[in-house]
C-alpha cells in the first residue's frame, strides 16, 4: 500500500491566494511563510479566448488544476486568502 494509515490524520497546510480581478482569476498557492510557490494557475491559462479569461469557467478549470496538484504534493489543508475588484 503506498500511504500509511496511521499518518493520515496529519495535517499538512499550506495558504492560498485567490486575486479576482475583472480581466482575470489568479490562483498562488505557497507554504505557510510564503516563500516556496508550490502551485501558480491562472484562468487564463485554461481558456483559449481572451474574453473567457474572467469567467467562472475559467476560475473553475484553475482550481480543479490546483487541486490535482496539491494531492501530488501531499498537502491536504489550505488556508484561504481572497482579494478582489469590486463595487456597487
């Protein structure tokens, strides 16, 4: 078996920033000091048409990619941290 059971129950975080903008979602995940990027999507980056970049599509493709990849990694907790444009 490739994983131990009997270690499962840790807890490794790390922290991620979101950054919704208008034109785009940005996804930066990094360690807890914020030193080491372990994971940097964009929307952009998943969407071939400039308009699409900002869409919630986009964003849900980014975070699907982000999550895939932190499995792989082994980080299995994140703090959340969100910033964004906005207005009335």
């Amino acid at each position: 078996m490739m994983f131990d059971t009997a270690g499962s129950a840790e807890l490794i975080f790390a922290v991620c920033h979101i950054y919704a903008t208008f034109n785009d979602t940005f996804i930066h995940v990094t360690d807890i000091s914020g030193r080491e990027t372990f994971v940097r999507v964009t929307g952009g980056m998943m969407v071939k048409a400039d308009r699409e970049e900002s869409s919630p599509y986009a964003a849900m493709l980014a975070a699907n990619i982000v999550c895939e990849r932190l499995r792989k990694i082994g980080i299995n907790a994140l703090h959340i941290k969100i910033r964004g444009k906005g207005g009335a």
